[in-house]
C-alpha cells in the first residue's frame, strides 16, 4: 500500500459509503483512478467485503482485546474450534509463537467473567489476559419502521446507491436519502469494512506496549508512531485497565517490522515492546452484526 492506498483505506473505513467523487476531492486524484485503486484492494484481498453492524451501544456491550497463553502441548484445532463456537469471540489471531489474540465483546461485568472463566477452563490454555479496550460504544436507539426497511437493503450492500435501496424499499429517493442520513449520524452503527492486513506480499504484526502511565500516555506514544510510521501504523487497542496497548502495523519485510520495533523502544516512558506476528486472522460475524440481521429478519 502507497500514501493514496493508505488514505483510502482510512477514509473508507470510518465511512465505507463515500462516493468516489467525495474520495476524489479528499486525498486529490481523478475519481476514476480512486475506483480503480478500490478495486485493486478488493482483487489483492485488503478489502474483503462492505459491512454494517451495530455500535456495541446497541447491545449493551463493549470491546475486548484477549491475550491467550497456551501450553507446549495443547491442540490447536481443538482450542480453535472453541474461539470459532464462542458468539463473544469476532476475530482470531493465531500467533507464531504458539499463542493467540482475539477480538471479543462482552456484556456488563457478568459477561466479563463469563468470557474469562471460558477460556481459562479450557484444555491447552495456560492463560488469559483480557483488556477491555478504550472506544466508542456509541449511542443506543430505538429504530423505526422505514429505518429497518432500508438497513435491510444495506445489510446486502452497504455501499447499495440511494437510487437502488429507494426501488428496493419503496420509498422516495428523498426519504431514502434523509434515513441514511440519520442512521449515519445517529452513532449507531458502523460502516466500515472487513480487511486482512496479511493479503498480497504484505504481513502484520501487532507491537506490544507496555509504558509507565507516570510518564507518558497512550495518545503521546500513538502521536509519535504516526509522526513516524504514518504508513505503516493502522490503529491501536488500548487497554482500559493496564498501561498496555496493542498496535497494528503492516510492512513489506521482517526487517521493517525490526526497525520500527527497535525505534519504538526508545521511545521515553516505554517500558517493553513486544512483537505479535500472526498468521492470517479469521474474522466471523461478531453480535453486533448478527443481532442486526436477527432484528431486521424478526421484523
């Protein structure tokens, strides 16, 4: 990915339904060559599907980010058939080392514990770590009528026209357009995309920080990473409940990933840095959007 491929993808993942025109005016390049460039991403696997979900608001849950220790004899297929099965658990990261990242949400403090007593009681599972991570959970609302009509059109492409969901729907290319407006700005849901860090000849590591929160802070340490790795760094899991936060970086070579960890550790207030490389992640549907699709079908 170049600076453009890199500003696309921010843009598109905070707002995957901007038109190329609106990319266009935003990073300066004709609006054919931004499709065509979204077009690459998506043929080289960056960009594997459009997506809408719920903000974790919507069911009373928050993002984790799970460390799991594992034993020299543990099975593999077996503990990843476990994280596959478990609905909290969106995203898996099976690390070189053995060990493994995931992604999850929880409910309330019960559903915390849940989740932690689940994988600790697990066979080949030595520990886990989970963080409650720092984000926006967003806004809870009530949705009407004609919101559902037209999130049904956008749960099959987020990115469907105004012109295309009014034919689905019924409803006027206005009214249309005023809903989706509403349901952007509402802090509800996500329009995003799902992406593999790992797809062409590029790989992802995740850097470890553990800093002294007397000395820095997590937004010092992000603002001198994208001083300095603007490219390669993507976004950061904060931990809610420790001086930890895990970066996402995807460079070319292992001996990038070197250089911005060596660099990294010098950073004053850093405490350890540690290297995460995984292999590809497997992402399944999280609540969030299955609860969507379950609302939407329901009514």
């Amino acid at each position: 990915m170049d600076e453009i491929d890199k500003a696309l993808w921010k843009e598109l993942y905070s707002n995957c339904r901007v038109s190329y025109q609106y990319l266009a005016n935003k990073i300066d390049v004709s609006a054919t060559a931004i499709r065509k460039r979204i077009e690459r991403l998506i043929e080289q696997g960056v960009i594997v599907e459009w997506s809408i979900s719920l903000m974790p608001a919507m069911i009373d849950s928050e993002y984790s980010f799970v460390e799991v220790d594992t034993k020299e004899d543990h099975d593999s297929e077996y503990l990843f058939k476990q994280f596959f099965d478990k609905p909290e658990i969106f995203v898996i990261l099976p690390l070189t080392d053995g060990n493994y990242a995931l992604h999850a949400v929880y409910s309330g403090s019960e559903g915390l514990f849940e989740l932690s007593s689940f994988l600790r009681q697990l066979d080949g599972v030595e520990e886990a770590r989970i963080h409650p991570t720092i984000s926006d959970s967003g806004t809870k609302i009530e949705l009407g009528s004609l919101q559902k009509r037209v999130l049904r059109s956008l749960v099959k492409d987020p990115r469907m026209s105004i012109a295309q969901i009014a034919s689905e729907s019924g409803l006027t290319a206005r009214r249309v357009r005023k809903i989706v407006d509403q349901l952007m700005e509402s802090n509800a849901f996500i329009f995003d995309f799902t992406w593999n860090p790992n797809a062409g000849e590029s790989m992802a590591f995740l850097a470890k920080i553990e800093y002294d929160a007397r000395k820095t802070s997590f937004e010092e340490i992000e603002k001198r990473i994208r001083k300095s790795y603007n490219l390669e760094f993507f976004y950061s899991h904060i931990s809610a409940v420790e001086p930890v936060m895990f970066c996402v970086f995807m460079v070319e070579h292992l001996f990038d990933m070197e250089k911005i960890v060596k660099e990294l550790r010098k950073i004053p207030g850093v405490n350890s840095l540690s290297p995460l490389i995984y292999y590809t992640a497997t992402v399944v549907d999280p609540p969030t959007v299955t609860h969507l699709e379950e609302l939407l079908f329901e009514s």
